[in-house]
C-alpha cells in the first residue's frame, strides 16, 4: 500500500500542504512544536477517518478556519483509490464528508481498513500502562483492518450492549433484557472467537520482533472474560442468567467480550508493573511491527508504517534495531527532531519542517 500524493488545507498548523512521498522512506525533521507530530496524525487519519488523538474533532480544523480537508491518492496492486476527507464547522457542530474513488462513505465501517496502515506514537504506551480498554482498542484494530466483518459484528455488539446498559440504568424490562443478551450472546461469541484465533497468529510474530530487542521472556496472553471450553454458547447464557440480579444492582453488563484482557508480562512479570520505560517502549514497538508483519501475512501488501518519535528513550544499540525492521518493510513515515545515527544512509525522502511549512532537507 502506497500513498503516492498526499494533502492537506487548514489542519491543525498547516494551512497548505502538498507533497509526493517516497516509496519507501520519509522522514520529516524538525524542532518542537512545528507540525511533524500534526502531519503524522493526517497520514493516519486515512485508516481510522478521524484522528486517533484528537478528543473532539473541532481541534484538527486550523484556528480561526471553518473547514479542514485531506485530500490522498493511494495505490494498491496498481490500483488507485482517491480518499477525500472534509470537515466543515456548522456553528458549533461539525460535518464530516469521508468520500472514496468520489464516492461518499456513509459509515465509518465502510472506509476503515480501506487504506491500511500501523502507527506508532508515544500514545501508545498506554496500551502497556493504562487500562484494559487500551489493548482491546489495539486488538480490534489490528482485526478490523483484516476482518470487515470483524468491524461490523464488534458495533453492533457495542450498540445492543448500550441498550442493555441503558435498560439496566432505567427500567429494568425483563423481557427486553433477555432478548438483548440473546443477541450479546451470539455476536459476542463471534468477537471471543476471532480475537482467539487472532491471537494465536500474533503472538509468534509479536516475539520474533521482541526477541531482536530484549532477551528476555515475553509472555503475551488473551485473557477472555469468560472460561473457553467446548460448550461456550451455554456457558455465556448461563453465566448472564446468573449474573443478571448483579447487573441490575451494578446497572452494568458483567460478562462478554467487551471486559476481555491482554496481559503482558516479561520473565514472569507484568511489564505494565516492572518494566523499564525502555522495556514499555520496545514492547509496543515490537507490538506494532508484528501488526504491520501480520496485515502483510493476512493481505499480501505492507501496511503504511507511520512512526512518531519512536526512538526517544532508546539507547543506540536499540535505535540501531529499529533501523534493521525499516528497511524491511513497506512505504514509512518517520518524524525525529534530530536526524539519528542509525539512518544517515539510507535512501529516501527527507523534509524539514518549520511551522506548518515542508520543505527539502
Ligand atoms: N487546530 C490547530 N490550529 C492551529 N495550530 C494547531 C492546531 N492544533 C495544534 N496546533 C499547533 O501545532 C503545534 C504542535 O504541532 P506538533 O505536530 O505536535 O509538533 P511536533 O513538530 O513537535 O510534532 C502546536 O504549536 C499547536 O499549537
Ligand atoms: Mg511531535
């Protein structure tokens, strides 16, 4: 997967910008707060339709504008698809317009997964250190990109369960409540079982790449929220039966797969607790790469591979392994504010940028 045309008006700093990328490698330099991280945030913006940082998406619309727009031309097996992405303000609302090949997509779920890419931020540590929503977050994604119908089951999962919730804030409805965990029953079971069989392809690759950081034993393991025998379906039915006087005085769903877990842990230890910084930052490293390896496994096309500062608190030996994976793998995007030692050579494009403005390096 290529971006071979990328662009952008009134996106956070960057009023105008227009750039061919590299097929390989792209670098963007620069001192703090030029706009690196914000160009960064646009190219990933082509996989998820919205930002993955931004918390309402009025902030990505430049100060003082009324719209933002991405515009991309992407290829694949040498075909080219056009991804328009427009934001307009509407007093204090915002319209978003998502149009592919000139054709509006009316739900996310029919644009995500289209223009496949891996990021890396340092936001991501909080797949190792916060909460569990974190790496379910991670897993679904990495799914979503390869599954469609992975994507559709896991809303309208998420949907029946915010009307189970609701009705268990509310009025309590018996009958509703058993029909609604009929539904959660079945979809949810589809979720346990793909994210298991997900698993089982990931890990192996997951400790390849760690294995090249850290010689330590990495253990990664897909904790459901339910025990995974033979007779699942029964055992899901009658674990909400049993649950339900619980829920209706906790006004919450206990049971299903939107309470599973990931857990790491290195020489027997979770890295959330005990890990070094450095051991976190590897360790989503290694979690992205293996991301990227799997879609490529699963599609037969490296993802865009987009990589925000992600050497910072990384000793040398280490940023020189990181330069290793680069060069295996496909079209990369890369932002430091000093060029590093273990890239100087390598071919590709580089940019300087300096307020909002990209420019030859
Ligand atoms: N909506 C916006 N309009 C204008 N400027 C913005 C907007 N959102 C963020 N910025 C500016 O972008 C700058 C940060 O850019 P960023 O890409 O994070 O920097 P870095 O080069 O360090 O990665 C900040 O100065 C911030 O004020
Ligand atoms: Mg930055």
């Amino acid at each position: 997967m290529l971006i071979k045309e990328f662009s952008l008006t009134n996106f956070r700093n960057y009023k105008n910008l227009h750039f061919t990328p590299h097929e390989k490698l792209n670098i963007f330099l620069g001192d703090n707060a030029q706009g690196k991280s914000n160009l960064l945030e646009a190219l990933f913006v082509l996989s998820l339709g919205k930002s993955y940082k931004a918390q309402k998406e009025m902030e990505i619309i430049c100060q003082k504008e009324d719209f933002s727009q991405i515009k991309a031309s992407i290829e694949e097996n040498f075909q080219t698809k056009l991804v328009n992405i427009l934001w307009t303000k509407e007093k204090f609302l915002i319209k978003k317009l998502i149009k592919l090949d000139g054709n509006t997509c009316r739900k996310i779920s029919l644009f995500y997964g289209q223009v496949k890419s891996v990021m890396f931020s340092i936001f991501d540590l909080k797949i190792i250190t916060e909460g569990p929503i974190w790496r379910r977050r991670f897993l679904d994604f990495l799914i979503s990109q390869i599954n469609p119908i992975y994507l559709k089951t896991l809303i309208q999962y998420y949907q029946y369960l915010k009307m189970k919730n609701s009705l268990l804030r509310s009025n309590n409805n018996l009958i509703l409540i058993e029909a609604l965990n009929e539904k959660l029953v079945d979809l949810g079971l589809i979720i346990i079982l793909k994210r298991q069989e997900f698993i089982k392809k990931f890990t192996p690759i997951f400790y390849d790449y760690f294995s090249l950081f850290n010689k330590k034993k990495i253990l990664l393991t897909y904790q459901a929220n339910l025990s995974l025998n033979n007779n699942l379906k029964e055992t899901y039915k009658k674990k909400l039966e049993k649950l339900l006087e619980e829920e209706i005085r906790k006004k919450f769903t206990l049971c299903g797969p939107h309470l599973d877990e990931l857990n790491f842990s290195l020489d027997g230890f979770p890295i959330r607790l005990f890990g070094s910084l450095g051991e976190q930052h590897l360790t989503v490293l290694a979690l992205k790469f293996a991301q990227a390896k799997l879609l490529f496994q699963e599609t037969k096309t490296w993802p865009i591979l987009i990589l925000d500062d992600c050497i910072s608190s990384l000793d040398l030996n280490h940023q020189k392994s990181i330069g290793n994976l680069i060069l295996n793998a496909g079209q990369i995007f890369l932002a430091f504010t000093e060029l590093p030692l273990f890239i100087n050579k390598f071919s590709g494009n580089y940019y300087f940028i300096k307020q909002g403005v990209l420019s030859c390096y």
